[in-house]
C-alpha cells in the first residue's frame, strides 16, 4: 500500500493497495474522527479478478470491508504514511 496524495488539513487520503492476487485499487480514506474506507475503485490496469471486465466495475465495493480490515490489521495506514 502506497500513498498516493492526501489533504491534510482535511483529512483526506488516497492510496494505492496492491492485493495478493496482483489486483491494485484506489482507495480513499477519511481519518476524522477515525480511519473510515470511503471509496475504493479498481485501477484499470489489470481485468478485474471477479467480473473479468477491463473497464470499470463495482465489484471491488464488495470487497471493502474486507480490504478495510486487513489494512487495518496489517498497520498499513503507518506504513503507508512513513514513506
Ligand atoms: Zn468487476
């Protein structure tokens, strides 16, 4: 997971997930009052690993909450932020 732009003062961040099958996803977080997945998006490079589409797709909304669960399990937000 790599950050890809943030507004600090707002508290707003984008990052970049990459997942274990090689799927990468946009994801943008809100941090106020607490760390909350507010969109999520598949980036377009690869098909996408449930509908096969190479355009976009609403499959990975699904999947947010389990996307959500392991960055924050996985401590990515610090990892991310120290780059
Ligand atoms: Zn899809």
């Amino acid at each position: 997971m790599t950050k890809a732009g943030s507004n600090e003062k707002d508290g707003l961040y984008e990052f970049i997930v990459k997942l274990a099958d090689g799927t990468e996803c946009r994801v943008f977080y809100n941090r106020e009052p607490e760390w909350q997945l507010t969109n999520i998006s598949r980036l377009q490079k690869t098909p996408c690993p449930v509908c096969r589409k190479d355009f976009i797709c609403k499959c990975m909304d699904q999947f947010s909450g389990d996307i959500a669960s392991q960055i924050e399990a996985g401590q990515w937000f610090d990892k991310a932020l120290a780059q």
